[in-house]
C-alpha cells in the first residue's frame, strides 16, 4: 500500500515481521515533496522503531485480525486453542508465547491475534486466578524474603506468595508483573 | 451531536475567538497601509503547475491551491498593494500542520522585492503579539521567542552547509532538499527567535525570479517560528516567456511522472508582459493562529477539518 494511506493503526509488514503503526506523522516542507514519519511497534516482541517514507513509497500491508479463543490443552511444545467462533483448533509454539503461556488454565477464553491464518500471539487478562499446587514451607532463615515464599501454580508458573498461602489456595496473578496480588477466598 | 462532538467543539471556543480576533487585527494592518482586500475564484480552469501540490477536480476545472495568478493579473492591470485571505485545496495533505482545506494570506506589493514581504511578515507578527499584550515577547510549545525585529535571516546554502553537510545551490537534489529539511534543518532551527531561509537553489524556484547576478538562485524566502513554516515570499517572476517554460517544463515532469494532466495556465502568462516589478507572499492563517494560540495541531484551531466535517 502507498504512504499515503497509512494511518494510525494500520499494520504493516517490514521485512515479514508485522508492525502496527503507532504514531504516523505528515510533513511537508513549502513547494516539497511529503515525508511520512512512522513509529511502528513489533507484534511479535512489542520493540519499536521510526523510519521516514517519500510519498509514493510503498508499504506491505499486513493482513492481521483478531480473534477470540479457548485455551485447550498443551501438546508437546504446542498450546491447542479453539477458536470460539467456528471451533477450528490451532496450535501456537511455546516459544512464540514465551512466558505468557504460564498463566493459561485450560478453557481460559483468550484473544489471538493472526497475520493471515496464522497465530501470532495472544493478550492475556490482565489478572487471572489460579490454585497453588505446590508451595515450600516457609523457611525463618532469609530474614529480607521472610514474609515470602516460593509456590507453582497450576499453569506451572512459578510465583512469591506469602507464608500464609497453602497447597489448594487460589491466588490472584497479575500477569502484566506475573506478581501476586491477594489470596481468592471461594465461597463454598 | 455527540457528547464527545459537543466537547471538542465547546473547548476550541477560545482558540476561534482569538482566530476572529487575528483575522481582524490582519485586516486592519493591511487596510491601514491602503491595501485593498479581493475575493477572486475558489474554483478555475488553470491552477499554477506544480509537481507536489495535487489539486482537487471539479467537473473539469480545480479548486484552487492558492489566489496567486489571479493576485498577479490583478497587478498586471495596475492595481498595486492587494491582499486575499482565502480557502485553497491542497489534495492528500494531512497532518498536525495540514488540512487538505485550509486558510492562506497572500499579499502583494509592487515596485518591491522579496525583502519587503520579509518586513511586511515581520510588521504583522509583531502587530498580533502587541495586541494580545505580548510586547514582542511569546511563549510557544514551552519555548519563549523574542519577535524583536529584524529576524535573522540565512541563505539556503550556508543553511544546509552548516548543519546538513552539503550545499543544494551547488548540487541540486530535490529529494535528498525536502529530507534533510525536516530531518536536519528544521529541527536545529534556534527555538527562540524566527528565521528567514533565503535564495533557494534555481530548480525550485517556481514562480520566483532569479537573483540578479546570481544564476544559480532564485528569489524566494521562507519564514519559520517556532518550528512553524509559516510563510513563502517570492520576488515574483515577471518575464513571461521565462516563466512559460517553467510552467511547460513541470506540466511535462507532472504527465511523466504521475501520469496527471496539469493545464497550462494561459490568461496568467498573457497577463505577465504587463505585470511589473513585484513580490509577493503566501502566509498559511492556520498556522499563524496555531502560534498564538500554542497549538501543536491545526485540529485546535479549526472547528472541522477533514476528519471531523
């Protein structure tokens, strides 16, 4: 696509990886030629960058949408997801989720964001709760983290909580921080 | 009307109040110097051609980009101090400083060169600064600037010998003039006083006439406040058959290049054997009101551009 037609939010595609632009600027000097100054963010690593454009430069466009989705189960170095609207599974790597897939809890309802067919990434809540599976018992010896110990949770994240915290407790995560944030306290 | 129409609409009252008050204080400054005001067409057959201004069409014939020919037939029929407040069009320009629809001042004065529009541009700033109690002393996007007057001036060659490395008098490349405009010059212009680029390199010098003793630059001056490019003055070009082939030289640039037919302009050129010696100058309103209302987007100081009409 021309310069010319992209805005705020449009997503492009520099050397194959997708960006979305963030901040396009217009300049014109008297009788010259138009300049376009884009701030693009990565999709993929959230980094970004500024490049200046001519008008009649071209961009490619990056065909990106978003789509709701349920986290299913993990496969080897896979997550599965289903895709709310029309129960298609994908499949998106490990890696490619980096530690955004140690807050996923089976049937967890996610948004995914696809270049093409292709999954890209997901956005998380920003807090979710899980149980604690496994916590040490607190030791009195380190008097700086006294007040704090080491847990996993069920979605194999592994997290401070407090010494009161037990094995079955359910916790409130912030996944932005991946800190806890409260104990949930379920009604029964 | 939406809550968020009705909002943005009610905060640019200020700002529109003190745009009303601006196009007075203009007025009054050019009607006290027996400049007479004109009104001349918003749409017509032939617009100047040029490569990187794109007119909008209408049934054949374009909105105006700017009043200037029909400012200089006007003189060439002996009328000699005429200024034109005006909407022009200008297609695919959009920014914080651009509306494809926006207001330009253009005055002329004969028997002058480009130098007296300097100190006619200088005269009114001053004169807007006063009138708001400002002295000559006003503060934009968080710079204070002295309007003392004369304002520093400086040629396009030492400009960009100093601070882009390169001298486009010498070496004339159009494309790599309007990048490092915006990418080194104007960036690096002082913040708190204006500046007056001069004599630009021949091959843009579009309606401006060459620089007496000096083929290699034309008589053509921009000024700029506070990051603002604010004004382009020519000493205007009056040799008719010189200008026709400027004109016929960027309508053939233009059909090769953009595949876009520019009309040739032929009541001006026939009107410029009788055009005397003159100079004249273009002042984008919009961003002489920005100035004084420390702005940083046209947004703020029209009430609907093309995002919002």
């Amino acid at each position: 696509m021309e310069v010319e037609n992209c805005r705020k939010g449009t997503k492009v595609l520099l050397d194959n990886v997708p960006y979305n632009i963030e901040d396009a600027e217009f300049m014109k000097p008297g009788k010259g030629r138009a300049i376009y100054r884009f701030r693009f963010r990565n999709l993929i690593d959230g980094t970004s960058l500024e490049r200046t454009y001519h008008s009649g430069d071209k961009l490619q466009e990056a065909n990106i949408t978003t789509r709701e989705g349920q986290f299913l189960y993990r496969e080897s170095d896979h997550l599965v997801f289903m895709n709310s609207d029309t129960f298609d599974q994908y499949l998106i790597n490990e890696t490619q989720l980096g530690n955004k897939q140690y807050f996923l809890k089976e049937g967890m309802i996610i948004t995914t964001l696809f270049l093409g067919d292709r999954p890209l990434d997901i956005t998380l809540p920003i807090f979710i709760e899980a149980t604690v599976t496994k916590s040490d018992i607190a030791t009195r010896t380190d008097t700086v983290t006294a007040q704090m110990k080491q847990a996993t949770l069920e979605t194999g994240l592994e997290i401070d909580v407090p010494v009161f915290i037990k094995e079955g407790d359910t916790i409130k995560v912030d996944t932005r921080t991946g800190t806890y944030v409260e104990r949930v306290v379920t009604k029964k | 009307m939406t809550d968020d129409e009705r909002r943005r609409l009610a905060q640019l009252l200020p700002n529109l109040k003190r745009r009303a008050k601006i196009l007075d204080i203009t007025r009054r400054f050019f009607n006290e110097q027996d400049f007479l005001e004109l009104e001349t067409p918003i749409r017509s057959p032939a617009i100047a051609p040029e490569k990187e201004i794109i007119p909008f069409d209408s049934e054949g014939w374009t909105l105006t980009t700017s009043p200037e020919l029909y400012m200089k037939r006007l003189l060439a029929a002996g009328y000699q101090r005429i200024y034109q407040i005006s909407h022009c069009f200008r297609k695919g320009e959009r920014g914080k400083l651009h509306n494809p629809e926006f207001t330009m001042l253009e005055w002329y004065r004969t028997g002058v060169v480009y130098d007296a529009m300097m100190t006619d541009t200088e005269g009114l700033v001053v004169a807007i600064a006063r009138e708001f109690g400002k002295g000559e002393l006003i503060k934009y996007r968080g710079n204070a600037i002295d309007l003392a007057t004369p304002w520093p001036r400086f040629t396009i060659s030492d400009l960009y010998r100093q601070l882009a490395g390169w001298d486009p008098v010498e070496n004339p490349d159009v494309r790599r003039f309007d990048m490092d405009m915006v990418t080194k010059i104007i960036p690096a212009l002082d913040p708190h006083r204006p500046t007056i680029m001069l004599d630009y390199p021949v091959k843009m010098a579009s309606l401006a006439r060459v620089k007496p003793g000096k083929p290699r630059v034309a008589e053509r001056a921009e000024i700029f406040i506070g990051g603002l490019e604010l004004a382009n003055a020519y000493s205007e070009l009056t040799n008719a058959k010189e200008q026709s082939e400027r004109f016929r030289a960027e309508i053939e640039t233009i059909k090769h290049e953009q595949s876009r037919d520019a009309p040739f302009p032929h009541s001006f050129i026939e009107s410029l054997d009788y055009l005397p010696k003159c100079a004249g100058i273009a002042l984008g309103m919009d961003r002489l009101v920005m100035l004084f209302c420390n702005a940083t987007s046209i947004d703020e100081v029209v009430p609907f551009t093309v995002d919002t009409a």
